[in-house]
C-alpha cells in the first residue's frame, strides 16, 4: 500500500490530517510538513487519523511529540484516531498513551474536541 496524506479542515481552529499506508522514516518527513503547515495555518486542534494506517515506527512518534509540544504552546492539542490494536499497543509500550488522546473513530474524535471547545453553560 502506498503511503498518502490528507488534510481537512473542519473549522478555523480543528484540522484532521489522515493517513494512509506506512508512515516510517521514509514518509513520516511528510507527514511532519503536513503537521507543521496546519499549525502554522492557524491550526490548535488537530486530529490525526491513522484509521487506513498499516505501520508507523519510532520517526512517526518523534513527529507527534514534536507535534504535541509545538502546539502545547499556542494552547492547541494533538489528538489521534486509531482502532488498530497493533498501533494503539505502540502507544501504550511507549507510555504515550498518557500524552495523547486516542479516539476509535474520527467522528468521536471531531465531535470531542469540537465539544470541549464550547464554553460551559
């Protein structure tokens, strides 16, 4: 399966980046300049789908930490969709798991983060 990005931005502020494929040392430098354009567009929350990922490796972690800490400082998080157990494990072994939410579906994910954003009655 060949490796694809795409970026849809859901409203000014909540961007889902989704992934297709193997995202590895050879991908992942396009996955981090996805990241990083959606970011400097403005983006605070910012979903990232791995629904149609196959494998991601240790460069996938290094980009979503970098993710996580860039927009911990403009107030943003980084959240992630995955039902793949072999994937969701990764983030569980490296503890990362505690760093990110994990949604099992983009809907759930969309829908959480668009609701955490309204402020409480």
């Amino acid at each position: 399966m060949n490796f694809d990005v795409k970026t849809d931005k859901v409203d000014n502020e909540t961007y889902v980046i989704s992934l297709t494929g193997e995202v590895d040392l050879y991908t992942a430098p396009e996955f981090k300049q996805q990241l990083l354009n959606v970011i400097s567009e403005g983006g605070k929350d910012v979903i990232v789908d791995f629904s149609d990922t196959t494998f991601i490796d240790s460069t996938t972690l290094g980009v979503l930490v970098g993710g996580v800490k860039r927009l911990r400082t403009e107030d943003g998080r980084l959240s992630l969709v995955c039902s793949d157990r072999n994937i969701t494990k990764i983030f569980e072994i490296t503890g990362l798991d505690r760093v990110f939410t994990i949604y099992p579906t983009r809907d759930e994910a969309v829908s959480k983060v668009k609701s955490a954003d309204k402020p409480p009655a």
